[in-house]
C-alpha cells in the first residue's frame, strides 16, 4: 500500500466585507515563490485575483502563475475540496476565504470532514476604521463576535486610515473582544507568507525580503534541548503572555520519538513524525508589534526540559 | 375556434362577476365567463359540457414551491403523514422506525441484487419520541447496499454504515458538529448541515445536482401540479446555471406539460451585481411556460432548525440566535440593481429579526431608487409582528406566509422555537390582511406536500398535529384564503394580470373540481377533489395524467 498522502494544511480567512480578505490573498499569491497555494473563495465577483496573476481561467477555475490556482465553491465546499484533494500536483496548502457572514470555525470545521486536510489556522481580518461599529451594529454585532472570538490571528488592517489614539482604543477593543487571539497590525494585509501560513519558517525571516511593506515582525530560533513534553511546550508557547503570532519547529519527546510542533497564534498543534533527532530541538518563533521576550522563552524550555 | 364550457358553478374570484355558469375560451384564453346567451354573443362556438357537473376555479397558484419535489419521488417516501406520489399513489405515513425499515427493505427486495443505493427521503424524528435513528438500525436493512434517508427539513441524513464507509467518514477522530459520534469514537449515522450530509449524498443517490430538478423530476412535478389543481408553480430557489434552464425550456416547452413554471434565480455563488445582470438576461428568455428573471435572496434560516435571525428576547428553550446568509449590503445593493432594472426580488426571511433587516435594507434601497408598484415579497415571513405588517404596507411590499407549517412543526414552535405567544401569531395572516399587506399562502413543497387547498385549509383553521389550535385571531375565512391560493398568489408574481382569476382576457387556467369548496366548507377544506386542471386552454384530467 502506497504511503498516505501528505496533509494539506488549511487557513480559512475570515471577516467582514471590506476588511481585505481579497487583498490578502492577493499578496500571499504573490509571495507563493513555487508554493503551490489553492484558494477557495466564494464567488469570482469582481476580480477575486490580481488581473496580472492569472495565467487563464475559466467559469469555475482561475489557474495562477506558479502552480496557484483559485476556484470558487458558490454553496459546496465539500465538492471543491473534493476535487482539489485530486490535483496533481497537490496543493501545499488552501486558503479558504470566507463570506462576510459567514463563521469561519465551522468552514475549518467542515474541512476536517475529509481525512486529507488538516486545520493550520483561522486568520480574521477587521477594517480597522469600521470594525468597531460593526461590532456594535443590530443586526452585525453577535456575527462580528464571533468571528472575533473563533480567530487564531486577528489582522488589524488599514490602520494607516486611523488616526493614533483612534487606532490604539480599536486594539484595546479587539483584545477585550477575542478570546487571546494575536493581533497583527497592516496597512493593506501586507503580511509575511510565512508569518501567516508557516511554509518556508525553517528559514529566519530575515532572509525574506521586502520588509518595507510588511507588518514588522521579529523572529527568533528558540533552542529546546533535552527531551520535553510537546503538549505542554506548545501551550506555553501559544499563551497570550509571549504574543507569538506563530511557532513552527521539532522537539523530542519524554518517550524520545520525534513531534513536529507548531502555534497559530492561540491554537497549538503537535504531530509525531520521522525527523531525525539530530534535527529536533529548534523552534522558529515569530512576533509582530514588537520584542520577542526571548529570556522568558528560553527559561521557559529550561523549565520544561529539566 | 371557441369553446364554450358550462359548469356547475364559476367561482371567478373577479368581483365585477363572482359567480358564473359558463366560460368561453379562444385561443387558450378566456373569452369571457357569464351566460350562454352573453358568450354566445362572440360568434361561432361548440359547447363542451364535460365540466357540466364540476366546479371551475381559477387555476391554483404556488407561490412558494420548488420543482425539485418532483425528483424527491425517486427515493422511497419515509414520512410520517400520508402523501400521493405524482402517480396518484397515496404513500402510507410510517408511525415507527420500523416501520420505515420494513418500507426499505421492500425497497431492497424490489431492486435487482447488488450494491446499488436505497434513498429515502422526509424522515421527521420529532414524531417519533427521543429515539434517534442509527447507523446499525439502517445496517439491518442492508449491510450491502449504502443507504441513505434525508429528513423533511432537508438538513439532516440518516445513512448506514456501508454510506459512511463510502464517505469516507468510518474513522475515529471526527470532530464536527453536525457528525455526531457513538461510543465507540464512530459516526453514529447521522449527518447534519449540508456539509456533513454532501459527503455521503453522492453514494446513496441523494446528490444535490440529482435531487435539484432534472427533466424527469421536473415532469413528476408537471403531475401533481395537476392533481392538486395548480396551474402556475413556482420554482423558488434555483442556482439556474446554464443547463438547468436548458433542460427547464425543453421540458416546459413541450406540448403536455401542464403547469407554467415561475424560476427565481437564487443569490448564491455570484456578487450582487451579477446576480442583477444574469436576471437580466435570464428575463429575455421567459417563455409562455417557462418565466425566468426574478431574483430569490435568503435572509436568515430556519426556526425549527434554530438557525433563523431573532429579535430579542431570541429562542423559548434558550438556543443561540440563528445565522445570516447574506449581509446587509448585499441585500441593499441587490435591491438597489433589481428596483433599477425592474427585476422581482422575494426574501426568505423566518425570523423577525430577519425580517427587520429587510424592511431596513430594502428601505434605504426604494428610498434610492424608488420603483412604484415593485411588489417585491416577503418569502415564509413566519414571526413577523403587527407593527412590521404596517410597514410591509407602508413600503408597498407583499407577504407569502408559511402556512403549513403550523400543521407539521406546530406544537414544536409552541413547546419549544418560540413559545406560545409567538407561536400563536406565527404566520398572522388575519393581521396580514388587516393592515393591507397583499397575502399569499405556501407548501415549500418538498418541505411540505404541494396541495393549494391543504395549505388553506391550514389558515382557515391553524391546527396543530396534537390538534391545538394556534391563534384564533390568525385564523381567516374560507372566501380569504382562496383569493390567497390564486389572486394573491399571482399579485406577488407580478402575474395577477394573466392569472388568478376567470375574466376576459386572462389565459384558461381553470382548476377543475368535484366539489365546491364553499360547500365543503372550513373544516373540510383540505379534502377539496380535484378532477383536472385546464391551462391555457388545454384539458388536463388527473385520471389520465
């Protein structure tokens, strides 16, 4: 029997009409560099895809340079998932954005239905100008919560429109408004592939260019020697204390096999895997807004490895 | 050539001339209804006196129906109430679990061996007590072949162990919500949402592209439209891509088929301006049978399912408020487009707070682009208030209310959605028609049995299954409710100047019946035969259909 596939690793974009969903997609494409990115968005409306992105397309399918490709899935999710479980190649990883409306932890939900995929994360996008007043809206108001609620990272986008003190009250109510997700701030969803969907976070993200038109971010590779219990690790690193956006790396175990571990801002994921143990022990950390603590990280590990 | 046709009694619903013995028809169209001398008057003239001892009425009109209740008639019928198949066959309601499991397993018998699907569909467990329907109960049927039962609300499946297997869905570490698990880690069997249930439609012949209307299911439709008296359906809620209209223009188009479709086109998979352009384009390929280019919008869900949009103070046993399925601004932008264009808008809205949003969006929209006479419709409508209704008048909107739906989910909107008070108020079409709201009834058949009479039979006299009235004040006469299955159904449409009553000019749409329904009278209302219908002139008998 042949090996099982390979897991397809699933971001569902949420948030509000108008937040940037489309834009960030659109900026991820552009940062794919031979990652094949799937998307699935809800309707092609207009111009779901960057004109000059797109290689041809037709009712149903945009195919993307690169190997991308964007489909919509109108009502039925799980027949697009279904057929792009069957390209092949396979995508590295889907992108699902998400209606206004819609509730994005039951599209990620829904993903896991098929043994194939695996939820990576949910990143909920606000306008930062109006996401306040959304939030407050009779009709809008429990939606937007709980979209606000369900998200790992929240992008707090557009805040080149908000004046300081204006911006600084939207921050302080979207933490009082979210149950511990990370908030990144951007102007237009510029942020960093890696930073968001964890490919290509083996190399420190200094090495990625561009920095001028992304969130600031900082990275730092966490040692973790001696074996350690992965579970307890990645919720102590997905504790709000640290405000990692992300963690990504290998550890060994108490019973010395090899897990594979990561953090999408407060979600924590630890998968037992075949890395070697030579490779284990490294964990890449990333945070936005500012210094990462890395002495409370590092005494941290020293704590669960003793 | 004209056709004179004598009856024993013409309720033409045209209150210049209510009550007729003769109608005349030229050309599929009603020359005029009257006197034999008055019609005579036209000139050249046959009588045919094969109505001679029946009672014509308008042609019915559904104006919340869906053709895919035709297709439901592929799989075996699993409900608890009795119900006639296009065929005319009256399918036994199944009291027990096992009673279904034996109606399967005839089901089995009948087909060759092998592994192909058993479907079954209208399972409604709330008739059978706490039990739930499991995947080992449906194993009992068959092992072999995958089985699966979709309930009357159509968001739920009950399959077997072979349809999980199939699915893809056998395996421990599922974490959903709408697949609920045993003890043993594993799906239990039944499947909730559309997400959970699209998995495993395909493998028991209950996929949604089979079950949304092809041209055979489109034909059964065609049939109990005509048993039932209905001459003009609506198709409410149709995705219409390309080779569904095809398939609509071939079947609609040919000489027998007896019912003239109304298709909305729902918004679903395209932005709102789209949506406008598309039913733009779609009106321009209207048909004599075949009407295209109104536009469906869903506001909110269902009540019973607890997904429709609540005010305050939200659901009687404490259930979340319900979800949206479309935004604001979409329905603001699609109003906008339509009133523009001039294209018919109905919104499903069940819970009022849905409703709200409606009355808020759509007013900003007419206020921008303000169409005299749009008739855009309230669709279901069911927990609409008295000062809502005065504003449904004030916006000049419409209101298609869901009668039937006391009859089968009643007791549970009393006991359980929303409580006695509201539950009694639930679709008021007395307040409805008070305030001056034009009103039509509906079966949103396959969730309930398509039957016009049925349906008034329901405001007439608001029971409940354990027979409890719901809302004495609700209630409207026999007189009401049918100018509600025929006039006010076709005001909605925009098609009261073609259809719904028997006067000069109008097409010959006639539903043909064996007995009067003011005779037969409020209680008896439902049980109304019918022996045929005419449609633009052409004789339709049930007995040959």
């Amino acid at each position: 029997m042949a090996d099982a596939p390979a897991p397809i690793p699933v971001t569902v974009i949420g948030g509000y009409l108008g937040a940037g969903k489309t834009t960030l997609v659109n900026s991820l494409l552009r940062q794919a560099d031979g990652l094949r990115l799937a998307v699935l968005v809800n309707e092609f409306g207009e111009l779901p895809i960057d004109a000059d992105l797109i290689e041809s397309r037709d009712e149903n399918v945009i195919n993307i340079a690169g190997g991308c490709v964007c489909c919509s899935y109108g009502s039925d999710l799980i027949e697009a998932l279904k057929t792009l479980e069957t390209l092949d190649p396979a995508p590295d990883h889907l992108l699902i954005e998400a209606s206004g409306v819609a509730l994005p932890d039951a599209i990620a939900q829904s993903t896991t239905l098929i043994a194939r995929y695996t939820v990576d994360g949910i990143v909920v996008l606000v306008d930062a100008e109006s996401v306040r007043g959304h939030g407050s809206d009779k009709y809008l108001a429990d939606t937007i919560a709980h979209q606000l609620e369900v998200a790992d990272i929240i992008l707090l986008n557009k805040t080149d429109l908000l004046a300081s003190d204006l911006l600084g009250q939207t921050r302080e109510w979207l933490h009082a408004n979210c149950a511990g997700a990370r908030i990144v701030e951007t102007e237009k969803a510029n942020v960093r592939l890696p930073t968001l969907l964890g490919a290509r976070l083996e190399a420190p993200l200094s090495d990625v260019g561009h920095n001028h038109v992304h969130a600031q971010h900082e990275s730092f590779v966490l040692s973790v020697e001696g074996p350690v219990d992965p579970h307890t690790l990645t919720k102590r690193l997905s504790d709000a204390s640290f405000d990692l956006i992300r963690t990504k790396g290998f550890v060994t175990g108490m019973d010395g096999c090899s897990y594979a571990v990561q953090t999408v801002g407060r979600r924590a994921s630890v998968v037992a895997t075949s890395q070697s143990a030579r490779d284990t022990g490294r964990i890449v950390c990333i945070r936005s807004g500012g210094p990462i603590d890395r002495s409370a990280l590092e005494a941290m590990a020293s704590e669960l490895t003793d | 050539m004209t056709v004179i046709y004598p009856a024993r009694r013409i309720i033409t619903m045209n209150p210049s001339n209510p009550d007729a013995r003769h109608v005349a028809v030229r050309d599929g169209r009603i020359i005029g209804a009257g006197s034999l001398e008055d019609l005579a008057g036209w000139g050249d003239h046959t009588i045919d006196d094969r109505f001679a001892d029946k009672v014509l009425m308008p042609g019915l009109v559904e104006g919340h129906s869906h053709a895919h209740e035709g297709s439901c008639w592929r799989a075996v019928y699993c409900g608890y109430f009795d119900r006639m198949d296009p065929n005319g066959t009256v399918w036994p309601g199944l009291d027990s679990f096992d009673a279904i499991f034996d109606r399967l397993r005839e089901q089995d018998a009948a087909m060759e061996p092998g592994d192909d699907p058993i479907s079954g569909w209208s399972l409604d467990p709330i008739y059978y007590g706490d039990a739930r329907m499991s995947r080992a109960d449906l194993d009992g049927v068959s092992t072999v072949r995958p089985i699966g039962i979709r309930h009357a609300s159509g968001h739920i499946m009950n399959v077997n162990t072979k349809a999980l297997e199939l699915a893809g869905l056998l395996r421990e570490g599922i974490n959903h919500p709408g697949v609920p698990l045993g003890d043993d880690g594993l799906p239990t069997g039944e499947l909730k949402g559309p997400d959970a249930m699209e998995l495993a439609a395909s493998h028991v012949g209950l996929d949604r592209k089979v079950m949304s209307a092809d041209a055979w299911g489109l034909r059964q439709f065609g049939r109990l439209c005509v048993r039932q008296g209905v001459t003009t359906a609506t198709d409410l809620a149709n995705p219409l891509p390309p080779e569904a209209v095809d398939m609509m223009l071939e079947v609609t188009g040919a000489s027998d088929f007896p019912v003239c479709m109304v298709s909305l086109r729902r918004f679903q998979g395209v932005t709102p301006k789209e949506l406008v352009e598309r039913c733009v384009e779609l009106r321009a390929m209207s048909t004599e049978r075949l009407r295209l280019g109104r536009v469906k919008i869903h506001a909110d869900g269902s009540i019973q399912g607890f997904t429709a949009r609540l005010r305050w103070p939200g659901y009687y046993n404490g259930a979340p408020n319900g979800l949206w399925y479309a935004t604001p601004e979409q329905m603001q932008e699609i109003y906008e487009g339509a009133l523009e264009h001039d294209l018919l808008v109905h919104t499903h809205t069940n819970g009022d707070e849905a409703i709200e949003m409606m009355l808020d969006t759509f007013e900003r929209a007419v206020h921008k682009v303000p169409r005299p006479d749009h008739r855009y419709t309230l669709q279901h409508c069911q927990l609409a208030d008295t000062a809502q209704f005065r504003r449904m008048k004030k916006l000049g909107l419409c209101v298609n209310l869901f009668a039937n739906h006391h009859f089968y989910w009643g007791d549970q909107h009393y006991e359980k959605t929303v409580g006695p008070e509201r539950a009694n108020r639930m679709n008021a079409c007395a307040t409805a028609l008070r305030e001056g709201v034009p009103l039509a009834i509906h079966s949103d058949a396959p969730v309930t049995p398509l039957g016009p009479f049925f349906t008034a039979w329901c405001a007439v006299n608001r029971l409940t299954p354990s027979g409890r009235t719901l809302g004495e004040a609700e209630k409207i006469s026999v007189a009401e409710a049918l100018h509600t299955i025929t006039l006010g159904a076709a005001y909605t449409l925009k098609m009261d100047d073609e259809v719904g009553s028997i006067e000069t000019g109008k097409r010959a749409d006639f539903a043909v019946l064996e007995d009067d329904p003011y005779e037969i009278g409020a209680a008896n209302l439902k049980d109304v035969r019918v022996w045929g219908t005419v449609q633009a002139g052409r004789v339709f008998a049930v007995e040959d259909i």
